[in-house]
C-alpha cells in the first residue's frame, strides 16, 4: 500500500516520561559546517519517531548527540539527565546507536567480539556475555554466524550485526540511522519485523518512507539543519506539498 492509503497508523503512547530532550541543540563540524541549527525535540518513553529530511539534512549529526560522539554541549536530555562528561558513560548504555554505516560499528576479528564488546566493557562476567550475544545473534537472525568476520559478510548481514551490537547493553533507547539502506526487499522485510518486535522507545532516521509509516507514531522533518515541523505519522506523511518542499517525494 502506497503512503497516504489507508494505512492503519499507530497510535500514540500517552502520558509517558521524556525519555530524550534536545534544547536548541545546535553545531558546527569543526571545518566550519554548520549540521544542526536550533533543534528541539522530545521522545516518550515507548514512542518510535522517525526522522526524516533529505541528504546533508542533518540527521545523522542529530543522531550522533544523543549519546555524546560528537560531543556535549548542554542541549541533550537522556532520562532527565542532561548529558555531559560525567554521566557519559550512563548515557551511552541508555542509548544504543546504531550508525548508518555499519563499517563504523564492526571492528572486530569476529562476529561473537564485535557483539561482545560492549557488555565486555561493562565488565560484564563471560559467561553471562555469551548468553546476550547469543540472544542478540538470534534477535537479527544471524545465529551460528559467531565466529564470522564482519569485514566479509554482505551489506545486510553486516547492518543486523551491526544492531545485534546494541542489544546486548540492553538499551533504554534503540537510535538506528537508515534501517533499510541497501537491503534487499527479504531483508528490508525482515528488518521492519525485528524492529516492530524490538519495540521499546526508538528514533529511526530513513528515507524509506513506507518503513517509516510502518514503524513510527511520529516524525520529524529535518532540513539545512533545522526542525522544520513534526506531527503523527500520519499528519506528516499524507502531506504531499510539505514531503515535496523537503526532497522526501
Ligand atoms: N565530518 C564532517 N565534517 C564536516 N561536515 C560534515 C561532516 N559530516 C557531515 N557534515 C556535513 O553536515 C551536514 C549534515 O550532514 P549529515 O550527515 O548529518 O546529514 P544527513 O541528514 O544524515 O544526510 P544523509 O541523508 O545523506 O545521510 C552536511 O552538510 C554534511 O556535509
Ligand atoms: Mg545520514
């Protein structure tokens, strides 16, 4: 079904806490770049919202804020907590990022350490690390690919070991930055479907507007940097005149 059709959309959580605050959160790469402009945002506790914009929006420089990678600049809010280098740490196993490159996530000799990595680094004891990697392994499909090497899997195997790397610090908040790049129409399938069963509260940047309609209850569009509007899924995507005017149609 095409957007807009009669699509059931999902319906809002209500009365939940501000799982993410952003507070005119703005920044320039250090060449002089200015990526985001002034953005405010809030996500609930349980809600899935999308982020939408055309390329050089802004929209990954946006998702890389809310765990500190590119810095901290008081304008983030994690659970209440506005995120600086003391709490770095906390925030970062809150929020599990999910890049859009999942050759910036997998460094690893193998699948199985590339997973591990993170409880490991919580000091997590081993045996307790093998059970979360196995969950993790099996949540994106890719049991009996442990000892694997990322470098030589395909692009969407790579992009499931790449969430599989998130689960296992069992994050409060799931941000995954173009889910269905590059995928195959199976994959893509598949990825919604792991997605919608992950749940909890998710940030999802992507220009698949069809996964968006899938999986989020609201969306926000991003362009030159700035928020330009946001509204339910709904409101959002059966808007033509305002996709077309952002280089979403
Ligand atoms: N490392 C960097 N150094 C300088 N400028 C950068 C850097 N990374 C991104 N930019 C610039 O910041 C702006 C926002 O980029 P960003 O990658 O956040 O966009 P995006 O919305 O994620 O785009 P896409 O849809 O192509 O992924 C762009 O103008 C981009 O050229
Ligand atoms: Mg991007």
């Amino acid at each position: 079904m095409g957007i807009g059709g009669e699509r059931k959309f999902l319906k809002m959580p209500t009365r939940r806490k501000n799982l993410v605050e952003t507070r005119d959160l703005t920044y320039s790469y250090p060449d002089g770049t200015q990526a985001l402009d002034r953005v405010s945002l809030i996500v609930k506790e349980g809600e899935s919202v999308g982020i939408i914009g055309p390329n050089g929006a802004g929209k990954s420089t946006l998702l890389l804020h809310l765990n500190g990678i590119l810095g901290h600049n008081r304008s983030v809010w994690v659970s209440g907590m506005e995120l600086n280098r003391a709490n770095l740490k906390e925030v970062r196993r809150k929020v599990g990022i999910i890049f859009q490159n999942p050759d910036d996530q997998l460094f690893c000799p193998t699948v199985f350490d590339d997973v591990a990595f993170g409880p490991r680094n919580l000091r997590i004891p081993e045996d307790e690390v093998a059970r979360r990697v196995k969950r993790s392994l099996e949540a994106v499909g890719l049991a009996g690919f442990e000892e694997r090497s990322a470098f030589h899997l395909s692009f969407g195997q790579k992009k499931r070991v790449a969430i599989a790397t998130v689960l296992p610090m069992e994050p409060e908040l799931l941000v995954i930055d173009e889910p269905s790049s590059n995928l195959d129409p199976g994959g893509r399938r598949s990825i919604i479907q792991l997605l919608r069963d992950l749940g909890g509260t998710q940030i999802i940047v992507s220009h698949d507007l069809d996964l968006v309609s899938q999986l989020c209850h609201r969306v926000i569009i991003l362009n030159n940097g700035r928020k330009i509007t946001e509204g339910t899924t709904q409101e959002i995507l059966r808007d033509q005149a305002l996709l077309k005017a952002n280089g979403l149609l």
